[in-house]
C-alpha cells in the first residue's frame, strides 16, 4: 500500500502548527501548536485524534524551529505516528509569498528555496519563517518530498488589470510591487466548497469569499479562478481587520513622516499593529466589540460601522466585477461566528438579490449551510474554512503525479 499520509507545518517566527492526516479518508491523526519558540518559557499542546485522547501540553524552554520539530517529533512518536512511518508520504508547508513565479504547489529543491528567499523583501514576517521550517523538516526527513503550498498561489490568475497598481512600469516591475494577495488556500477551498453546497461545479459558479479572521481579505471567483482580490503587495491592503487599517490614502504615510516626524518603521508598527478595530475602539475581537455595543459604547458601535461599510463596499465592488454573482461566502473565525456582521455586511443590499434568514443566520456550527432566505436570487452562506486539509490534498496530489 502507498503512503497516504501529509504532515502539514505552518511555520511562524515564534511559533509552529501542525496536523497530521490521513489521505484515504481525509481524517485527521494529530494536531500541535509549539508558541513562544525561544522565549524562557515555551508551549507545546499535542492532541492525539486518532486515538481520541486526551490533549497534552507542557512548558519548557524550546531554543529555536529545530527544537520546535523534534518536540513535534516526540509527541508523534509517542502515539506510534513518528516522521519515520513508512506510512508518510509527504510534508507540506504552508509559505506565505510565493509571488509571480509560484502558481501551484511545488516540490521543494534549492532552486525553490532561493526563490522563496528572494521574496523575503516582500514578505519580511513570513518568509523567513517559513524557511526555517522548511529547512529544519528537510534535515529531519531528508529522503521526503516536502512541498510549499503558497498563500499567494490562488491569486495568480488574477488578471494584469487587477494585479498591477498605476505607478510607473519600470519601477513596479524593478521591485516586484503589484497585487499579489493572501490567504489564498483559505479562498481556493471555500469557493470550491460553496460550489459543492450549491450542488454545482466550481467552473460553474461565480463566488465573492469573505475570510474575516483578525486577518481579513476578499476575493472575487469566477468559475474556480480568482480575478481580484483585497489584499495587495502585502496583507495591509483591503478590509478593516483586528490591527490593521487596510484601504487608506498613501499620502497619509508621507504626511505622518513629515509633519508628525514618524519613521518608517514607526509607521510600519501603526498600521499593522495599531490600526484596524484595536485601533478605532481598542479591543480587536468582534465578540468583545459586539458586547460592548449592547452596553451603549459608541466608539465600539463607530468601529463596527467603519468595519462593515469597508466590507459592504468590497461587495458591491465584486459584484460589478463578476457581473453576476451565485453565492456570497462568510469564512475563518469571525465570518463564521458572528452572525451580526453577516446581518449588516449584506443589509440594504436586497436590490441585489442578496439578504439573510434570521433564523438561519443565527445558528451556530453545523458545517458548510445557506443562511439566505428559501428560494433567494443569490445564496448567502457560511462555508468553515480548512486551510490544513487544502495544504494536504494540494500536496498529495502533487506527490501522487511524481511517483
């Protein structure tokens, strides 16, 4: 029998997770969070799923991605799921930038290390990251394929009068600066799902995803392929998100610089760190937001409308952009969760065939559902994101063509 089993790492800079799954029924095995990689105190939390025990944790220090993995290694082991099972097929890595050059899932050898290096510029947080992971899997498990699974990926098919921005030619092409987009696995599998819950092929079906996470970012699907999307050179362009201002006039930058005598790097932290919800209100999880607004605080109920009239905007945007629009999907932790910014993301839109079921919209969980009325010109759903699974099937997949 083949190996039918992906081990899926996503590396950060102080942290790892990963999942263990098993191909031929789409199960997962084990699932891990390393946090806090070289601070005094580190967390490793294991949870075996396949033998239904119970999750693990212990602290300790753990010095670097090295140690990360052997941790990691350890407690596979210890369930009789260690990285040396013949049963293994493939690692697939989650890396956040892959830019033009990477359009699909690619098996990981030096020249692809050395790309993914030169896109360090343009993704200084992720990549390096990423790297590391990568290169630590690879001395572990030397004789495996390892394969990168790119954030930007998905994007790619956007076309050249969505990707590029209008500054000078020369000098975007010489920096690499267009529209590249993120959480691309995150819209690949959603778009494909709310296909399949409409009963329909992906080519058949016109998607806008909202993946609203602390992270946010939306796209525009045509028939399985990306045409436009919100994110940019870098995740900062786009929706309100938890810490980040996304859209925003460039001129605030250089007016920052001037006349408030802010670095760059200042500035860099403000709009990334500071911005978005946590900036408007102070809090950035919409729960907290949300409770606050039911207390009467208007710089939390301020926020909230800031946030879902960026979001009602890009709607509409890719509405125009699609031409005819057959599904709406809510995705990752707030898209899924918070029924109130599903209500008022599409209210006041019904002249576009778009609305909600109060009833259906206010249940919680229960997978892939339509939360639009019976019957409705353009369905409304939630569709759970999976972004590990569609890491793992897009790995082995390729690991299947090469063998």
């Amino acid at each position: 029998m083949s190996p039918s089993r992906v081990l899926v790492l996503n590396s950060g800079s102080s942290s790892v997770k990963y999942q263990l799954l098993e191909m031929e029924d789409s199960g997962r095995l084990a699932t891990g969070l390393i946090e806090r990689i070289g601070e005094r105190t580190s967390l490793v939390r294991h949870t075996p799923l396949a033998s239904g025990g119970e999750a693990r944790e212990r602290t300790g220090r753990v010095a670097d991605h090295e140690a990360a993995l052997k941790a990691m290694a350890e407690e596979l082991a210890a369930d009789g799921l260690g990285l040396d099972s013949p049963e293994l097929a493939a690692i697939g890595h989650r890396v956040v930038h892959g830019g033009k050059h990477f359009t699909e899932p690619t098996v990981i050898d030096d020249a692809v290390l050395a790309e993914i290096e030169r896109l360090i510029p343009v993704a200084p947080l992720h990549n390096p990251a990423n790297l590391t992971g990568i290169r630590t899997a690879m001395t572990l498990r030397p004789d495996l394929p390892q394969v990168a699974v790119f954030d930007t990926a998905f994007h790619t098919t956007m076309p050249e009068s969505a990707a590029r921005y209008a500054i000078d030619v020369r000098t975007a092409d010489e920096h690499r600066i267009r529209r590249y987009g993120f959480h691309g696995t995150s819209h690949a599998y959603v778009s494909r799902e709310t296909a399949r819950l409409l009963g329909k092929a992906p080519e058949e079906v016109n998607v806008i995803v909202l993946h609203l996470g602390n992270g946010a970012s939306a796209s525009a699907v045509r028939g399985g392929r990306c045409v436009d999307t919100s994110m940019g050179l870098t995740p900062l362009e786009g929706l309100v998100m938890g810490t980040r201002s996304g859209d925003m006039d460039p001129a605030v930058i250089f007016h920052l610089m001037r006349v408030g005598g802010m670095s760059a790097d200042e500035i860099d932290t403000l709009l990334n760190k500071k911005s978005g919800l946590v900036g408007l209100c102070g809090d950035n999880d919409m729960r907290e937001i949300r409770r606050r607004i039911d207390e009467g605080d208007e710089q939390a109920e301020l926020a909230f409308d800031i946030y879902i009239h960026r979001l009602k905007k890009y709607i509409g945007a890719y509405y125009a952009v699609l031409g005819r629009v057959d599904a709406v999907a809510f995705t990752a932790g707030v898209g899924e969760n918070a029924a109130p910014v599903r209500e008022a993301a599409v209210a006041g839109l019904e002249g576009m065939g778009l609305a909600v079921d109060g009833g259906r919209n206010a249940v919680r969980g229960g997978g892939a559902r339509l939360i639009s009325p019976e019957g409705a010109r353009v369905a409304v759903a939630v569709v759970p994101t999976d972004e590990e699974m569609e890491i793992a099937q897009q790995t082995y997949a390729l690991v299947g063509k090469h063998n």
